[in-house]
C-alpha cells in the first residue's frame, strides 16, 4: 500500500471508481477484493489489489481486505488500531495458524455495498 497519492486528476478511470468504493464503505464494514471489482463489474481481485497498492493511501484501504479475513502484511498493527477504533467484528486465531494476530470475521464484517443504487455510475 502506497502512503502518496496522486492528484484525482492523474488516477486511471478504474482506479478512481475502485478508490471510490473503498471511501463508501462504512465504518466497522469491510468488502473483499473480489467484492469491489464485482461491485464495479470489471476488473478482478488482482487488479483491486494493484489499485489499493499504488493509491490506496489516501482512502480507508483496511475496509478493503482479502476474503479470508487476514490483516494486510506490513500494515497489520494499523489496521487492526482502525478496526478496533472502527468498532469492526474481528475473531481470534488459533494457535495452529502461527499468528497471534486476529483476523476480520468476515460473516459478521462483509458488507454487501447495499447503498449501491445510491450515486453508483
């Protein structure tokens, strides 16, 4: 994930409209890669990923996460600070997985982008 940003003026189109979904999840929500691009109707999770890594820094880029609920590698601690001050349902490893990091519980976290109809182009 990329801290900078660039100008709204110089993002590809895609980029923008992925950037824009990130910014319209709600708090304490989170929607998997594979979501948005199936929001967006284009692209596919790589291609989500490859905008939140070159752009995201400048959106809620910890509400945009892998369908497994995994805390993005690198950011780990930050997002999780914004997921607990987000007030985002989280689970607990167990100790077979070698992580003592929670991961998001995506049952209770995953949102559906339900005010989709609401200013979607």
């Amino acid at each position: 994930m990329s801290e900078e940003s660039l100008p709204a003026d110089t993002l590809p189109d895609y980029a923008e409209r992925v950037l824009d979904v990130a910014e319209r999840i709600p708090p304490g929500r989170v929607m998997t890669y594979g979501d948005v691009a199936e929001w967006l109707e284009e692209g596919g999770p790589r291609q989500v990923g490859r905008v939140m890594a070159l752009y995201g820094g400048a959106v809620p880029w910890w509400r945009v996460i892998r369908a497994d609920g995994v805390l993005l590698p690198g950011h780990e601690l930050e997002a999780l600070d914004h997921y607990r001050e987000e007030g985002t349902p989280l689970r607990e490893t167990g100790h077979a997985s070698g992580s003592h990091l929670p991961r998001v519980d995506m049952r209770r976290a995953r949102w559906d982008g339900g005010e989709r109809a609401q200013g979607h182009t």
